[in-house]
C-alpha cells in the first residue's frame, strides 16, 4: 500500500456569527488548501465534503457546498460525521487509486439550537422525550468520571484555563482568554458538574486538507506530514449500554493507530497532541485512554504541567475544541492544526522540534465513537 500525505491546509477564522452562506465558508477554506498546495482544483482527482442535515437545516446539504467545493465533474462523496472521520474516508479514496483528495469540512452552529439539535441524537421512544441534550448527557458522564476516580472541579478548571490561554497565539480561534480557575469555579452552572467556562463555544467556520499518494505529495509538497497511523471504534449507542467514565473505544482506536504507526509508549514519543475536548472533563478522560497517564491519573497529569506549552507533552496549543467549537469541522481542525505543528508553521502556538503528533475527533454522544490519528513530518 503506497503511503499518504497532508499536502494542503487551509481554515477560516472560526467566530461566534460568521456572515455568508456554507458555500462561502467552504470555498473560503477550500482555495486556502489549494494555494497551499500550490494547486489548481483541477488537479484535485476526488472530494470528500462533510455536512450533516440537521446543522444546515436542509435536506441533501452536501448539495449546498459541491459547487464551492469544486466537485464539478469530479468524483464526490459526503460524509455524515466529525471532520476526523470524513478524514479517514478521503485517505481509504486515495489509499484505493485516487492520487489527490480534498476534504473539506463546514458547519454553522450559530444558524441552529444545539440543544434541539443533540436531543435529536437520542433514542426517540425512550430517552428524547426525557430532554436530555449534549450538555445535560456529558454533565452525567462528567459526575460518573470524578466520582469513579476522585477527579475534581478544579483539576478540569485547569484544562479550560490551559487551552483559553493557548489559544491567544492562535489567530483563528474564537476565545482566547485570560482566565483563571476561580473564574471558571464561578462561572455560571449550566448541569452539575459542567459550567459555562468548561463548555466549547457556539461557534461557525470550516477547515480543507488535501492528501495525496506519496508520488503526488512530493510533487507538489515542500513539506509533506505523512500519515503514520489511524484508527477508529465505536461504543454502545445508549448510554446505560456502556461504561461512562472510561473511554474503552478511544483506548481501542489508540491502540490500533499506535501499532500502525510503531509507536510503543504515547506518552514519550509523541511530541503534540490535539484532542477533541468539547468539555473540558473530556481532555482528562482522554489522557487516560490515549495511554498519556494510567487510568483516573488525568487530574495528576494536568496539575503537573506536561500538557501545558512548554511541557513535555503539549496538549491542545492550538486551543482546543473549548476555544472553538465548529460541530463537524473540529475533528479536521485538530488535523489541520496537528500538521501545520509538523511543519513548523504554527506560529506563536509552535510547539519546538514537533515531529510525530496526534490528532483525534470524536462523533455522537457523550463520545460514543473516535477517531485517532498519528502525523508525522518524516516517512
């Protein structure tokens, strides 16, 4: 199997209300990862766009963006999920005989209710009528998580003060904040345990990568970030079907990305790691599951400061998800900002020497599914 390459990136300033349509986000990020490349669309052999009917208030709302995305006369394909699993599906595209393949994520939050939006994610006989949304379901989780492990408030108030921090040296993201733990102790309490600073942000954007077979990457690439590794896995649909405070299908998706890639111990060999942490309890859970710490060690991790910039194990300098939330575009976002880290072209949020990184998006509720990949700037 030949191998594959990022070759293109490109993202909109993710905000709160962005003016336009879908297809102006789209095209917006789509000739961003074209000139970054150094390429025409003509020379895009397949595309891959990711939208989601309910979030576009449409039905068939890939058909809004393909024009933008330049799928004229092209082989097209939409998918469904976070951007890190269209991801997945543009590299099996061009792993199978495409030599270049766009993949172009799009989302506007602001135009919907996010609350009426994930209770629709819920079993309609025994469980939407109860309410229950993104936020009141990962409130549940979070309670199990601390309860089970002794995890705190305030050791998750550490990841929101670390990745709002993080996120004043990063010109696209939607809130870069001073804050501290008292702030977001005092922050309003939307469900017990999560409040309004350990939330991600309503937020509109779009974000492109190209990737190319090896032949193609060094063709047009200056610096291509090969792909080392990837996997996913996907838990039980409801929630009483499965164990809420450890994530058993991150850890079994790590694991697989991890043997593809080579990599026997995560938490040495990896250099940067951009993790999908829509509240900030998630980013403790995912340190466990990705092999970062033991399990319930999460809390200890973040106090100790080797997630932080600077740290031996920087986690999220981009920001995270907590500083910009674009439902569908995060998890390519996470790529994006993962690769441009490989090429040293991250500014002021540049992790030194970055070599191998991690990128991960998760889909459904409460993180029923993942998605891991490993980058890496060398083949």
């Amino acid at each position: 199997m030949e191998r594959a390459a990022i070759i293109g990136i490109g993202q909109t300033k993710y905000e709160k209300e962005k003016d336009g349509i879908f297809a102006e986000l789209v095209y917006e990020a789509t000739s961003r990862a074209l000139d970054d490349a150094g390429m025409k669309i003509k020379d895009i052999d397949n595309v891959v766009t990711i939208s989601n009917d309910f979030w576009d208030g449409r039905t068939i709302s890939c058909m809004a963006v393909a024009d933008a995305a330049g799928c004229h006369g092209k082989d097209a394909s939409t998918v469904e999920c976070d951007g890190a699993f269209g991801a997945f599906y543009g590299l099996m595209r061009v792993l199978s005989g495409y030599n270049t393949t766009l993949v172009v994520a799009h989302s506007k939050v602001s135009e919907g209710n996010p609350r009426i939006i994930s209770n629709a994610a819920f079993d309609p006989i025994y469980e939407r009528s109860l309410g229950l949304d993104a936020i009141s379901s990962s409130a549940l989780q979070a309670r199990a998580y601390m309860k089970r492990f002794g995890i705190t408030e305030e050791q998750c108030a550490l990841v929101s003060v670390k990745n709002h921090k993080n996120a004043r040296n990063n010109p696209y993201t939607q809130l870069p904040l001073d804050i501290t733990v008292e702030d977001v102790m005092k922050s309003p309490k939307l469900a017990d345990p999560i409040k309004l600073l350990d939330t991600s942000p309503i937020t509109d954007g779009a974000c492109a990568v190209i990737f190319a077979v090896e032949g193609e990457a060094k063709k047009w690439a200056k610096k291509p970030i090969w792909v080392k590794g990837v996997a996913h896995c996907t838990d039980a649909y409801r929630l009483g079907e499965r164990d809420l405070t450890y994530s058993t299908a991150l850890e079994s998706a790590a694991r697989k990305a991890y043997q593809m890639a080579g990599i026997a111990n995560p938490s040495h060999e990896i250099d940067i790691a951009e993790v999908y942490d829509a509240f900030s309890y998630m980013e403790l859970m995912w340190y466990e599951a990705l092999g970062f710490c033991g399990k319930g060690d999460g809390g200890k991790l973040i106090e100790s400061g080797k997630t932080q910039m600077g740290g031996e194990l920087p986690v999220n300098p981009s920001g995270g998800v907590l500083s910009a939330h674009s439902v569908l575009v995060a998890g390519l976002a996470r790529i994006a900002e993962a690769a441009l880290q490989l090429r040293g072209e991250a500014g002021k949020r540049q992790v030194p020497g970055a070599k191998v990184a991690l990128a991960h998006g998760i889909n459904g509720v409460c993180a029923q599914q993942h998605c891991v990949w490993i980058l890496a700037s060398e083949k």
